[in-house]
C-alpha cells in the first residue's frame, strides 16, 4: 500500500466517523464541530486528488465562515435537542426499513460500471488548477457563473428584505447617540425662587 | 565538506527531513514569540514613560524565560461543567493554524518549507481556521463572560475576512500568481514597483483587518478586560492559557511577515535599481545592501513594532463600530480599488503591464 | 492571455433585465415612500423594453452561444413576450393591493424582476447547469415573496412548506441531471441528445432512475399529483399579488424547461417518460378536479383547479408530437392569462382590512358590478372550457393531440374530469348572478386596472372566437 493510499483510508475513515457522528451526537455543538472536521476532511481528499483550489476554497469558504456563523447561531439559540429527539426511537425501525431498502436499490442500480469514469489524468505541473479553473469560469462557464452571482445577490437581498425592519416602540440602543449626548441635553437647570416660609 | 553535509542531508528520509525543515523554521518562531512578548512590554513601557520589567536578568532579559517556566507549572483549572475535550482542544486548535501557515512563507528566493502554487489561498484558509480555538474555548469554558467573546470573536473575524480576502484579491490581480515567492518576485526592479505603492488603499486594509483579524488593540473585543473580563480565555490558566498566548503573538508576526512580502517587495532590497549593480558586488557590504532575507526581517520587525505601537496609542473600538468599519468601509474601499486596479491593468499602466 | 469574448447578442434582453433589475434596487434606495410609483414605473419600463428588446434582437433560426449554454431560438422568443406581457400584468393588478396594505416597497418589484430574469434564464436554457440556475433564481425569488408579507403567520408557514419542499424538488432534479452528466458525459442538452440517441434502445438501469428523478424534480415544481402538496397551502398563504404571481408566468417557464428536458434533451426516452407523464395526468385531473369542489376559499381553490389544469398541460406533453407540444403551449399560455386574471379579481375586490377570499364574497357580484362580474364569468366559463372561450379551443387541442397518438380513454377520461371541474368554476358564476349580496361596497379601482381586467376577460373570448391566432404563434414556437 502506497503512502498516497494510506493516507486516503486515514481521511475517508475520518470523514465518514466525522459524518456520522455529526448526525447522531446529542449536542448540536458537537454535532456542527463534527461536520467541520467533515468538510476539513474531504478538502483534504480533493486536496490529495490535485485539486487544491477546491479544497482550499472548501475550508476557507465552508470551514472558515459558514459553519463559523452556523456555530454562532447554535451557541446563541441553544437548541432544545431532547424535545428533537422525541421520535426518534420510535421511527427508528421503519426510518431503518427505508434507508436499507434504498441502500440496497441504490447499490444494485448505480455502480460505478455505468459511468464514463476515466482516472483524472495528472494535472500539468506548469499551469496551477486554479488558473485553469479562474480560465474556464471566465470563458466557457461565464453565463452560468454570473447567474451564481445573480442569485447570490437575490439571496442578500431576500436575507435583507425578510429581516430588517424598523419596528416602532422596541427600545433600540444606538451606543453612537448615546455617546454624542452633552450635558445640556440631559440636565435642565431651573432657577427657582427659593421657597417662602 | 558542504559536499559530504548535503549527501548526508539528501540520504535522509523524507519524513526527517520535513521533520528537520519544520523544527528549524519553528524554533527561532518560537524565539522571537517569547522576546516579542517582552518588546511589547518594554516598547510600551517606554511609550507610557515607565521602564517595563527590568528585574529578571539584565534589563529584564529572561523575563520571558521566567514568564514560561511560571506558565508551566502553574495548575490547568478546567471548569465544572465545562465540555472537557473540547475545553482542552481550544488552545491547541487557536495555535495549530498559527504555525501551520508557515509552511508556505519564503524567507528568500526559494527559501521556503513547501512551494506551492495557491500558497496565498492556503495563508487565507488557515489564519480563518484561527477562530475556532477562540469559539470552542469560549464555549467549552460553560461561563457567560467567555460565551460573549467568543460570539464577538465569531463576528469579528468573519466581517474582517472579507476585506482581507479582497486586498489580497488586488495582490493576486497585481502578480498573476498565488504563489508567495512569484508575488514578491513580481514586485522586484525597484521599490516604486512595491505593491504598497500602487496598492496603498488595499494595503492599509490588509493591515487594519490584519490588526482585526488577530484580536489586537483596537480591535480587541474579544478579549476586553474592561468589559469581558478576558473574553474567550477568561476560565484558562496555566500552559493552557499561555498556548492562546502564544497563537496570539504567533499570528501578529505571521501577519506582519505577510504584509512584507505582499506589499513591501518581501527580501527584495529598497535600493533595487537605485544604486548601480557594481555596488551589490561589493565584499560585505554589498551583502548587506542586496537583496535577501535581512530585508525581510527588517520589514516584518517594522509591522510588528507598529502592532505594539497601535495598542499603546489607540482606545478600543466599540463593537458596532468594528462591524461598522468593516462593513461599510473597508468592504467597499477594497471593491472600488480592486475595480480601479483592473482599469489600470486593461490600460496596462503600473508594474504588472509587462 | 486574451479572451474569447462570447455572442452576446442573443442574450440582450436578460441583460437588459438584469442592469434594470439592479437599477432599481439602487434607485429604490433613494426613494421616499410617496415616491415609490417611480419604482414600479421603472419595472414596467424594463418589461415593456425587455420585449422590445427581445424581438429586436430576433431572428427565425436558432442561435447557441455562451458555449452552448444559451439558446435563443422561436420558442424561447415567443415564450419570453409572453412573460413579459403577464409579468406587467402582474404588476399591474397588485399596485393597489400593496398600497393598501403597506407592502408597496421596492423589494416586490426587485424580487418579482429577479423572477422574470430567472424565468428568462430557464426558457434559453441550454444545458442542465444553466437550467438548473435559472430555475433556483426563480425559486429563491418567489420564496422570499410569499414570505413577504412577515406580520402574517400564514404566509410565513407557506414560505417555509415552499421553501422546503421546493428544495428537496431542486435535489431531485439535480441529483437525476448529475445521473445524466454521468452518463453522458456532458451537461449541454443537445449533446446528451445525441447520446441517447446513438444508444437508443439499450438504456442502462441508471439512465431511468436518472430519469425518475428528472421527472420527479418537475412533477414537484410543476405541482403535479402526488407531488401538489405544497400548492394549496402556498397560493392561500402567500399575498394575493405574490399568489397572482406564482401562479400566472412560472407555468410558461415551467412548460419551456419540460420541452427543453423531456422533449429536447430526453426526446429518445420519449416511451419511458410517456408513461410517467400518464400517471402524474391521471391522477393531477382527478385530485385537483374532486378536491377543488369542497373548498370554500376561492384561493385554495384555483390552487386546486391549476393542479388539474397542470394534468392538461402534461396531457399535451406526453403525446410527444409536434401538435401535442403546440397543444401544451397554447394551454399554457391560456392558463396563465386566465390565472392572471383570476387571481386579479380577487385583488380587485379586496381592500384595506379585508380578502375577497371567500367564495361567498362573491355573492350578488353582478348587483354590485355587473361588469365585474362578467369578466369573472368569461374567466370562469374559460377556465371551465366552455365554448367559444379559448379555454375550450385549448383543451379541445390537447385532447386532439392525445387522440391522434391513439390514447382515446385517456381523451375521455379527461373530458369526465372537465365536466366534474366544470361543477366548481360555475358554482361561482351561480353565486354572482342569482345569490343575494351581503352589504359591502366595492373598492372604487383606478382606470388602469379596469382597463387591463375587462381586456384579460375579453381577451378570453377573443381568442376564443379567433384562436388561429395564438394558434399559429404556438406552432410557430414549437417548429415544424
């Protein structure tokens, strides 16, 4: 067995435990760490099949901002997992049934003998793959790759119109008013006649 | 004798030999952490008009050494209730990237542990994986102080990542290549070619985000003494707590580093192209005035002095102002200078025409 | 290093579009909200320039560019007007709908031109990549819009039901065109064609399965029997003007991506698909025609009454002719401009704090507005197919085509559901003409929006009385 191949088995072995612990530990924390170590993972496979700009891109994009954001979201709404659960048990067996039905279908049906499949020829060592990929986005994918663009920007502006609203009467803190506050605004000084006995 | 060292070197398996390349980059990082947390000390001790230690060796010189032997023998506390594994993982996984992107800066042409071609992207990848150590130990530590750093923590760097992805967008437009070395080689012929010159907006982004990105003075609310605490680390103490430490000087010198190479031409001499070519022949001195890794150290050892200098100089942002800066300043500061930069470049105008 | 810079002409109106669509999501920015007509002047605007565009830039042959992943060709011509037309309508009908109910903002308009670019998208869509975009463009959009409106928990429960089931629909789809790639080895439509057809006759286990899944993802967008669960919950949850909206122009879309997948791309699996087509038909007249009938919401049950005209319009597909794809468009089109209007009166008779939702709110129409009424009678009888509307030419069309490819039980099967459907679409001309109103006044509408509804409810016998007209535009479309 060659090193490649070892360190192949070491990262699928890691992916796969990483999968399926993301999906059954109790704490969705753990659950989410676990998926990034699952995506940590698998950029490490691509990585090992010379494709480093994926790879890369999948931690930097995947690892370092959006499970980032999905962490701040599961810390900040503290998921009651327990009440989640609740069916699980019970649906096990038939949800079991299903997934094994499908499984054995999908084995029989889809195997890699039907597909075109050739071994990725190795990469010209002149030309990094993210040179070619910036090239072939640019040129052959460029209408697709704008309309990505596209929806990127209706998802902002979707994100933006379903959120934010000025909702009247709620007690908004703007700490840079609060700074601006001078004394004047805040005291009044009265000059009053001084009480008569 | 060099000959018979480098048949010696080239016999050695590959393993050791990596093994060789990473602990002599490592060592002398390690070093220069331990005195820079002194020079920090020191530099701002003399801003502030006071001495700074001055008590363990000469002119507080081992101050660092006895800063660690205390460090280390101090009792690791690990909080009730607090998710172990993780609480423990935390340090290791905010030091981890620190050291690991590295791998891919050259010292010199050439001078670098694995020359690859996406290394900016790589750089990238890894100072973003930075803040999980900050996230899980502020989570792990099961304590409120250390939950809110860790959320201001989680915010901060995914807003500050953006606008540095975008200057260094500019770097990549300018060189043509993601590879460090190709980047500074791309600057060489003078130091009017320097990235800083034709890149300043996106410079000064770089080292603001940079600022941002490693948690330092202004930018530092995810530690805020004064609010927080001490932030994510606010439940560690021990070798525990000095492993965050570490990250944080680790990732300052990284930084200050990546800014010398991306923008200020790396080991490439300020004096390319002003001084004739006769006078690099020089023995010694031309040595000193040629390019190489001196310059380097020179450049990065500015940045990291500016590090310490913000912190002395400037109050704490307040938080939304930090997302405020990011957001509506930097972001759109990079789009509009990226945008010129590609003008420039279809005109062929600026260093890159050729 | 130079580029190849690609054909752009053929793809102006989109861009058109787009710019556009930017442009006034900026200019929105700087309005006041009594300004805010100068936006929907803006949209109007970009679609009545976008059809203007489309046809300046036509011409009778078919042109592929942007490496084969766009084409611009009779069909997708034909198709794009006609969203332009009902696009404005759309717009039209749902100005003072929005007003009254403070939802009149720029973001309806942004979204609603970000679903006309992402409809555009779909019926020049090439290859499975583009295909696939333009139809999550659409989707992304209408999700955001029936979630518009965020004060009412309903709308919100349909934006979630839409958004989920839409997504699991989008895998599917995507998951079979990822069989097809493959496979195929391609992902540009007429290349998998080709390679269908030079293996015609031996198709492998994963070339079906890819194609039950392909068939599945647009059974589900399309809201076809068992896949309609989302329809009725989420034309009654969302706005009027949002329902009006999925409702009328994503089923041209809808029919352009059928043509281009099934009738283009999968032509030579045209026996297996048939037979998918002939279940989802059957069973989507039957469930859309019986349930429509217990439903007292008139939103719920147009939602129903689109299900089994959706089993129309696969009725025409499935014959797999040229007459039968002409047949489908026709009905199409037809469908989408009776939704539009449908769903246009019940904007008409709202107002401030108050859904004409209710089939009773119906009641003695004709006492209240006759001519109201009778537009709402032509939509219906249309709907029903009773002649001479255009409703009855365009099924009478698709149950030609059905016939011609000898599928005569499934002609009269269809013929018995339109009858049963005809039991529900009359009840409501019952309820106008010979019920007695409760005492509400109607909102007094401005002349443009009673100008566009009684020329949509003539339209319908217009075109019933001259179909050759569309008749001809929609096999021109199809092609010989």
């Amino acid at each position: 067995m060659s090193f490649q191949l070892a360190m192949f088995y070491i990262f699928s072995a890691i992916l796969v435990g990483a999968a399926a612990a993301m999906i059954t530990v109790r704490n969705p924390v753990h659950a989410a760490l676990c998926l990034v170590l699952a995506f940590f993972t698998s950029a490490a496979l691509w990585i090992m099949m010379e494709a480093e700009f994926l790879g890369i891109v999948l931690v930097l994009v995947y690892v370092g901002a959006v499970m980032v954001l999905f962490l701040f979201v599961v810390m900040m709404l503290d998921v009651n997992i327990a009440r989640l659960r609740e069916g699980f048990i019970r649906f096990l067996p038939v949800g079991a049934l299903v997934a094994a039905a499908m499984a054995v279908v999908m084995i029989m049906v889809v195997g890699a003998r039907h597909f075109r499949i050739e071994p990725p020829a190795p990469a010209a060592t002149d030309v990094g793959n993210t040179e070619m990929l910036g090239r072939l986005i640019y040129t052959e994918y460029v209408y697709p790759f704008e309309l990505a663009a596209v929806i990127l920007l209706v998802a902002i502006v979707a994100a933006i119109t379903l959120t934010l609203r000025r909702r009247p009467g709620t007690r908004h803190i703007d700490p840079a008013e609060q700074v601006k506050v001078k004394r004047e605004d805040r005291i009044r000084i009265v000059k009053m006649e001084a009480e008569k006995k | 004798m060099t000959e018979s060292l480098m048949t010696f070197w080239n016999e050695l398996p590959v393993l050791i030999q990596i093994l060789v390349k990473i602990v002599a980059l490592l060592l002398p990082l390690m070093g220069t952490v331990a005195y820079y947390t002194l020079a920090e000390r020191k530099i701002i001790g003399y801003m502030q008009v006071r001495l700074g230690p001055n008590r363990v060796g000469p002119r507080g010189a081992l101050q660092p050494i006895a800063d660690a032997l205390k460090l280390v023998f101090k009792e690791i506390i690990i909080p009730s209730n607090a998710s172990r594994l993780l609480f423990l993982s935390a340090p290791v996984l905010a030091f981890a990237p620190a050291l690991a992107a590295w791998a891919v800066v050259p010292f010199d042409d050439g001078m670098v542990l694995a020359d690859i071609n996406a290394g900016l992207l790589y750089i990238l990848a890894l100072t973003s994986l930075g803040v999980y150590g900050v996230i899980i130990a502020g989570w792990a530590s099961n304590s409120k102080y250390a939950l809110l750093g860790a959320m201001r923590s989680a915010a901060q760097i995914v807003s500050y990542e953006i606008a540095m992805g975008f200057a260094l967008v500019g770097v990549l437009m300018a060189s043509g290549s993601l590879n460090l070395g190709e980047i500074v080689n791309a600057q060489g012929g003078g130091f009017w070619n320097w990235f800083i010159v034709w890149l300043f907006p996106l410079f000064l982004v770089y080292v603001i985000s940079g600022v941002a990105e490693t948690n330092r003075s202004p930018f530092d609310v995810v530690e805020g003494e004064s609010e927080i605490v001490a932030g994510f680390h606010v439940e560690y103490s021990g070798m525990a707590f000095a492993v965050f430490f570490l990250a944080e000087y680790a990732n300052m010198i990284l930084i200050s580093a990546l800014t010398a190479l991306l923008f200020l031409g790396g080991w490439l001499s300020p004096l390319q192209g002003i001084l004739p070519d006769a006078a690099f022949s020089l023995p010694v001195i031309g040595w000193l005035l040629d390019s190489g890794i001196h310059w380097l150290l020179i450049k990065t050892a500015f940045f990291m002095f500016a590090f310490l200098w913000y912190r002395a100089t400037f109050p704490r942002y307040r938080y939304d102002q930090i997302m405020r800066l990011g957001w509506k300043v930097l972001i759109p500061v990079t789009i509009v200078w990226i945008f010129v930069e590609g003008v420039l470049v279809a005109l062929k105008i600026g260093p890159w025409s050729a | 290093m130079s580029f190849p810079i690609p054909d752009l002409v053929p793809a102006i109106p989109e861009m058109f579009v787009l710019a556009m669509a930017c442009t006034i999501l900026v200019v929105d920015l700087f309005l006041k909200d009594d300004r805010r007509d100068v936006t929907y002047g803006l949209t109007q605007f970009t679609l009545f320039g976008a059809l203007v565009l489309t046809w300046i830039v036509h011409v009778p042959e078919a042109r592929v560019t942007f490496s084969g992943s766009f084409i611009a060709d009779p069909l997708s011509d034909t198709l794009k007007s006609f969203i332009y037309v009902i696009a404005a309508g759309v717009f039209l009908y749902s100005r003072p709908y929005l007003k009254e109910r403070g939802l009149f903002k720029g973001e309806y308009y942004v979204l609603g031109l970000f679903a006309v670019l992402g409809m555009l998208v779909m019926v020049s869509a090439y290859s499975f990549v583009t295909l696939y975009l333009g139809l999550e463009l659409l989707s992304l959009c209408l999700y955001a819009l029936v979630a518009f409106d965020r004060d009412s928990g309903r709308a919100s429960e349909a934006a979630m039901k839409y958004f989920i089931l839409g997504a699991l629909a989008s895998g599917m789809l995507l998951y079979g065109m990822s069989f097809l790639y493959g496979l195929s080895g391609s992902l540009e439509i007429p290349v998998v064609a080709e390679y269908l057809i030079a293996n015609a006759g031996q198709f492998s286990v994963p070339l079906t399965f890819a194609l039950v899944f392909v068939v599945v993802g647009l059974a589900f967008k399309l809201g076809a029997v068992p896949f309609h669960m989302w329809v009725p919950d989420v034309y009654h949850g969302a706005p009027t003007p949002v329902t009006l909206l999925i409702g009328s122009a994503p089923k041209i879309a809808g029919f352009a991506i059928i043509m281009r997948l099934l009738a283009d791309g999968l032509g030579a699996m045209h026996a297996d698909w048939q037979g998918m087509l002939v279940l989802l038909a059957v069973l989507s007249l039957a469930v859309g025609n019986l349930i429509a009938i217990a439903q007292t919401n008139i939103k719920r049950m147009l939602a129903y009454s689109t299900i089994s005209h959706v089993g129309f319009l696969l009725l025409g597909i499935l014959a797999g002719t040229q007459e039968g794809y002409a047949a489908a468009l026709f009905y199409t089109v037809t469908y989408a401009i009776m939704a539009m209007g449908g769903f246009g009166m019940i904007i008409l008779l709202s107002r401030q704090g108050f859904e004409a939702e209710n089939l009773d709110d119906f009641k003695g129409l004709n006492e209240r507005n006759p001519w109201l009424a009778f537009m709402m009678l032509l939509l219906m009888f249309s709907m029903a197919g009773v002649p001479p509307t255009v409703g009855f030419y365009a099924k009478l069309m698709v149950l030609q085509a059905v016939v011609q490819i000898g599928m005569t039980w499934l002609a009269v099967y269809a013929v018995i559901f339109s009858i049963v459907g005809a039991f529900y679409y009359l009840r409501v001309v019952k309820l106008m003409y010979f019920d007695k109103p409760a005492d509400e006044p109607l909102p007094v509408r401005g002349l443009d929006v009673t100008v566009v509804m009684s020329v949509n409810g003539l339209l319908m016998v217009v075109l019933g009385i001259f179909p050759g007209i569309l008749m001809s535009i929609a096999a021109l479309a199809v092609g010989p």
